[in-house]
C-alpha cells in the first residue's frame, strides 16, 4: 500500500539523497534497531537466547533464511 503522493514522494527521496552516505547508514541502522526492538519487547519474558535469535531470524528474515540450520549452527557453537 503507498498513501503517498507523487509529489511528496519525490521531496522525501530528493532531501534523503541530499544526505550524505554515513548519514544515510546511520538512519537505516537506527531503523533497523528499532524494529528489532519492538520484536523483542513482543515477545514473552523467559526465552532462552537461541529462542530469542530464532524468533528474530523468523520474523526479520521470513523464508529468505534456513531458521533451522541457524539454530542447529547457534546450538554447535554453544557446545564449543
């Protein structure tokens, strides 16, 4: 779905790409960590961490991730 006109949507990516590149990270990166986050304070209290690390790589990365080959790997490094 896209509410935005053309006109604003040309403004938007015109004053983004008058930031510079480290500043144009920086924002993606804040994003990012910001959704990650909010899935974090939707989950319930007393997840292990490799519960945790799945339900982020679920919901962050859906189908384009092997969820279960990401946790049987976090399960073999944990027993190094």
């Amino acid at each position: 779905m896209n509410d935005t006109t053309p006109e604003i949507a040309k403004i938007v990516r015109e004053r983004l790409l008058a930031r510079s590149g480290a500043e144009r990270v920086k924002m993606g990166s804040q994003m990012f960590m910001m959704a990650r986050q909010m899935l974090l304070d939707s989950f319930p209290p007393g997840l292990s961490d490799i519960e945790i690390k799945r339900r982020l790589c679920e919901r962050l990365y859906g189908d384009e991730v092997d969820v279960e080959g990401f946790v049987a790997n976090l399960k073999a490094k944990e027993k190094l």
